[in-house]
C-alpha cells in the first residue's frame, strides 16, 4: 500500500481515512502462540533431537537446505535447518525458504489447520491409542457383566474424543466472496453480538463490532476479513471465562490485529482473537506490515473461543448477517460497503 494524501482516498459515501503507519511488534509476540504450551515444549524438545540427528545423519540434506535458504538473520532461539525449526518464530521475519525449495510446504495443503498438526497428532494418539489398549484389554481378559459394560462405555468415549479431536483440527477449502467494499467473517461459529460503538478509537469515528461464538465443534482457522495491511499487533494476557459470557470480551487472553485496506478506501479495521475456558491457545502467523488477502488464513484459536471484528459504520454500509447465523470464515458475508471504487 502505497503512502497517499487523504484526499486521493475519497469514496462514494464521502468519508476518507488516513493512510496510517505500521508500528513495531508487540515485544511480548516473541512467538506465533503466545500463550505457550505443552505441545510447544514438545516440540521444542523434539527439534533439539532432530537437529541434533540431521548434523550427525544428513549432513548432505542440512547443507542443500542452508545453500537455498533465504533471509538475513535467525529469528530462533536454535539453529535453523530446514523450514520446520522456524514453526513458532514465522512472526519475526528473517530466515525463509521459497515454496519451491521447502519439502514440507505440502503441509499447507493438508485437509487439517497447520497450526494444530502436532496436537492433532498427540491428542489423536492419546485417544485412539487408549480406545484401542482398552478394547484389547478388554478382550484378552474377557470380562462380562457391569465391568465389561462399562469398559466399552468407555472404549466408545475414547473414540468420539478422538474423532472430535480429528473434526476440531479441519481445514475446509474455502470460496472467497469477490467484490469490492466485502467483509467476510474471520472465524466459524454463531453470530451471537451485534453494537454500534458512537466512537472507535482505531476507526477513528463510529463503529460496528460484531462478536462471533466458536464452539469445539467449528473449524477455528482464522481468516482475514478483507484484503490489507497489518499495522499493528497487540497481545493482551488475561483469563479464561466462558467464551459465551459478555465480560469474556474485555477479561479473556486476546490477540488484535490492526489492519488497514488498500487505496482507496484505506479503512481501518480491528479483529481480536479471544480464549475460553476451554481455548486457551491463540496462534497468529502475522507481523507488522504483512500484506494478506480477503479470505487468507492466519492464525487459529485452539479449542472453543471467540472472535470480535469492528469495522467503520458509514453511510451506505449494509450489515447482511444477523445474530444467529451460522458463519464460515471467508465465505460468509458479515457486510458490504456502497462504494465505486474497485479496491477489494
């Protein structure tokens, strides 16, 4: 997005935004899920063991990987061998492989969310390796009455942890609405809040700030409602509520990012991840000054949770969701702007 004087951004309806600055990230983004975690410590201690590995087995592979990285500096606190050791650092920028030269890049393309392939994994495993012991045991010993009834209660609990586990981590292709003036929803769920804010201090005026509910049983990538540039980031620690309590919003763990759309219309608009009670990883590959498109993915809420999006109310906007609706993140259309102009 190119720096323009607010004049060249008239729209239609009259009202005009200034083109506004990307601000440093948040110091506390040392990583894509801030949160932290038991799987991210797995996985650290898993990389320390693979790299140790690759040095000592593939040092052929090790040294192809480093003759196409690209980049200038190491944005991890370890060495970085091949795509997979810069997972939780993707927000820092420096060391990159082009798509071309990154053997794991078919992993963007799997049916589940790439944020979640490792919890998928363990969690999945757990499950079905504990519905599968049980029902082994259940048989080698061959009980019966009360006790067998119950053990296969349990083996069938097992198994529908195992598949929510399974549904949860889905990635479903997704149709982008095209148009211009279009915002899509960011996240899965219900529509369930709708106000007008008299004035937004990031819109810089008045304001419509939607709330969507996810619960375990919706897809929780989150999608860009608009094409844009991030300008800012900013992480928020707090508590865990029910996602379906109104305080949940002001109290809960959260993540804002701060966008700006292209020329002309220059709108600012603000999306905000927020934990539950159950969530309580949020994960966001975005960095200041990123430049996504509408309906691209860029982060994901682990388990239950919520997501808010504000945006500018002006004349002509048309609101064409209503609570209640169930939502998809980047197909299903939240609003639209009456504008003439052909940014999207």
């Amino acid at each position: 997005m190119s720096s323009t004087s607010p004049q060249t951004s008239q729209q239609t309806t009259g009202k005009s935004y200034a083109p506004l600055a990307v601000e440093p990230m948040d110091p506390q983004l040392t990583t894509i899920q801030p949160g932290g975690g038991m799987i991210i410590n797995l996985e650290m201690f898993w990389g320390r063991w693979r790299r140790f590995w690759l040095k000592t087995f593939r040092r052929g592979y090790v040294q192809k990987m480093e003759s196409t990285r690209k980049g200038d500096f190491n944005p991890c606190p370890h060495e970085v061998l091949d795509p997979r050791d810069l997972k939780y650092y993707e927000n820092q920028g420096g060391y990159y492989w082009d798509e071309q030269d990154d053997p794991f890049a078919y992993r963007n393309r799997l049916p589940f969310a790439r944020e979640g392939l490792a919890e998928l994994i363990v969690l999945s495993t757990l499950f079905f390796g504990g519905m599968a012991l049980l029902a082994g045991l259940i048989l080698a010993t061959k009980i019966s009455g009360v006790a067998a009834i119950i053990g296969w209660l349990l083996v069938f609990t097992l198994f529908l942890f195992g598949l929510e586990i399974v549904w949860f981590f889905r990635n479903p292709r997704r149709m982008i609405p095209e148009g211009a003036g279009v915002i899509v929803s960011p996240a899965d769920g219900t529509f369930d809040t709708i106000d007008e804010i008299e004035h937004h201090e990031y819109i810089g005026g008045p304001a419509i700030e939607i709330g969507i509910f996810l619960s375990i049983f919706n897809v929780h990538i989150n999608r860009m409602p608009a094409a844009g540039k991030i300008i800012k980031l900013t992480y928020r620690p707090g508590k865990c509520l029910n996602a379906l309590r109104p305080e949940s919003t002001r109290e809960n763990e959260r993540l804002e990012i701060y966008l700006q759309t292209p020329e002309p219309t220059l709108r600012p608009i603000l999306v905000q991840q927020i934990t539950g009670a159950i969530a309580r990883r949020i994960v966001c590959r975005l960095k200041p000054g990123d430049e996504l498109s509408k309906g691209d993915q860029f982060g994901m809420i682990k388990l239950g949770s919520r997501t808010v999006i504000v945006f500018p109310k002006e004349e002509g906007l048309e609101i064409l969701a209503k609570p209640g609706d169930k939502l998809k993140a980047g197909s299903s259309i939240l609003a639209k702007y009456a504008s003439s102009d052909k940014a999207d």
